[in-house]
C-alpha cells in the first residue's frame, strides 16, 4: 500500500483506525508505516493505532529511506507477521 489518507471532514472521528484495522485484519503480513518524522499529528495517529492493533509489540525506529533521488530519514513502525 502506497499511502493513507483519510480526508479532513473524517479526520478524528475514528474513521482512520477503524480502516487500518480492517486492512491489517485483512491482509496478515509484515507491515512497514513509514512516517515523516516533522509530521507530529501523523506520528501521533500511528503511534496510537499501532500499539491497539499489536498491544505494543511492534518495532520503531528512524531510518534513512531511499526515496527516488534522494534519500530521507523516516520513523518506520513495523508489525505484522514475524513480529506478533
């Protein structure tokens, strides 16, 4: 999954994790949520999300991402499959 964005009039109504439950429910593979790291309410959002869905076994670090031209550091949560 490329990205995920749940639009503003949704946005704190528990529409977001809602979805991101249901595909991880779906789909039990390893997932990787990378996240700018200057994107606080993002962080914030996934923080949360993830640690309900896993009840806190998941990975988090900060990791230079290559992206096509240039590299980024990112936050990566990561969960799923070989880690629960």
């Amino acid at each position: 999954m490329e990205a995920f964005f749940i639009i503003a009039r949704f946005q704190n109504t528990g529409v977001g994790r809602q979805v991101a439950k249901q595909i991880w429910q779906m789909h039990k593979v390893l997932w990787e949520v990378a996240v700018i790291p200057e994107n606080k309410p993002a962080l914030i959002f996934w923080r949360k999300v993830i640690n309900e869905f896993t009840k806190g076994n998941y990975l988090e670090e900060v990791k230079l991402v290559q992206m096509s031209d240039y590299k980024a550091e990112r936050v990566i949560f990561e969960f799923g499959a070989n880690i629960l």
